[in-house]
C-alpha cells in the first residue's frame, strides 16, 4: 500500500545530488540514512506546490523524528531567501528551507513536473513517486509512512 505514491517496482538507489540548507551547507541524501524520507521538490512561483505546502508541514511536524523526514528542496533560482519569505507569509513553522542551488537535484531525479514527491526507505532507495499535490497529512499517506517507518502515529 503506497496511498497516493506509484510504486517503484524495482526500488533502486537514487544517484547522489547536493543541496543547500537554511544555513548554507551542502547536504545529501546520506546526511538522512536510515530514516524514512518524504522529498519533495517544488518552487514557490508553483501554485500546486504553493498550495501543497502546509499539509507537508503539517505532516513533518506530527512525524519527523529518528526514523522519519520530509525534505522540501525548492528548485527556485532567487536563493533560499525566496523560500524562507514564503515560509514566514504562510505559517511554515516546521520543514526547514532546503534549496536546488544549480538544479542538480532536479535533473539528478529526472525530475517530470512540479510538485515531485519520492518516498525512500531507510536504506536510500525510491520506492514510490508523485507527480501533483496532495493532501500530505492525509490518513492515507499516514498509514504509508507509519509502514515505512514500522511506527503507529495518529493525526488528530
């Protein structure tokens, strides 16, 4: 069960890509091993990623922790000052900012469309894939990432 997510039927390794934090230092994907990881790429000038956005908050807040962790990396080009003004206006209080400085984690992904979302398993494979918005804190999507992360949270 995979909820809004199209199964990945050979999950595989995704390839290795940086992108900058809030604080300016290059990250990987093997910064976050062994936790179940949400990335979701999108941009603020992208009303369904704009729309999107609250819910995955909403769904990092209730879940991130050892064995969790939603990444949201814009692919905007103004700078991760962009991302964290976007942040302020609409109540983003939990996801940290992360940005695609030069696209490479778009094209390292392939990425087809705005919003992308990626499940990967605690061993850094890709095991589903959205393409679209959804409702990210959504029972279904709970149930999805409560059996990734072998854990039983429950949204109010």
């Amino acid at each position: 069960m995979l909820g809004p997510f199209k199964k990945i039927e050979k999950p595989q390794p995704l390839p290795v890509f940086h992108f900058v934090d809030s604080s300016g230092a290059k990250r990987t994907l093997a910064d976050f091993n062994g936790r179940t990881v949400l990335l979701n790429v999108w941009a603020t000038w992208c009303p369904p990623c704009r729309e999107e956005m609250p819910s995955l908050d909403r769904l990092h807040s209730r879940m991130a922790g050892d064995s969790f962790q939603v990444l949201a990396i814009s692919t905007d080009l103004n700078g991760i000052s962009v991302v964290q003004e976007f942040y302020r206006k609409v109540g983003i209080n939990s996801l940290e900012a992360y940005i695609d400085e030069d696209g490479e984690t778009e094209n390292a992904l392939k990425v087809p469309g705005l919003p992308t979302t990626l499940l990967i398993d605690k061993k850094g494979n890709a095991v589903g894939v959205k393409v679209g918005p959804a409702e990210w804190d959504s029972d279904e999507v709970v149930a999805v990432v409560n059996a990734q992360t072998d854990s039983q949270v429950k949204l109010d």
